[in-house]
C-alpha cells in the first residue's frame, strides 16, 4: 500500500477497511498514504466527518490522560 499510483485507486471501502481515519489522526500513514487519505477525504463527508470525530476524541483523549490523577 505505498504506490501512490495504487493508492490514488483505493475505493471509500478499502480506506474504511483500513482504518484510515484512526491511523491519519494517530500518524500510522506514511507520506503517500496521508496525501492519498486527504485527496479522498476531501471529496467523500462520510470520511471527513469520521476524521473530524476522531480528532475530538484525540484531543479529549489527551485532556483525560494529561491531566493529573484526582488527589495527586
């Protein structure tokens, strides 16, 4: 999965299958397969709106587990 050329063919099911979402949010893409997640992103809402969710629950995720234990 690191052609561009191969990756510019994915369908919208093969970047849910892959868990693009999750793996764009949390840099599990390399170069190539962020800028190929973006060129689908940009034109599919159902991607997007996934994208944009999984980057409220990083930024929550982060204001959970930084902050400091409860009586610590």
């Amino acid at each position: 999965m690191n052609n561009p050329a191969t990756l510019s063919g994915l369908s919208h099911d093969d970047w849910i299958n892959l868990q693009a979402a999750e793996k764009y949010i949390f840099g599990g893409l390399n170069e190539d397969q962020r800028d190929a997640y973006e060129e689908h992103f940009f034109s599919c809402y159902e991607c997007a709106e996934e994208v944009r969710w999984m980057a409220i629950f990083e930024a929550k995720e982060k204001k959970i587990f930084d902050a400091p234990a409860p009586g610590v």
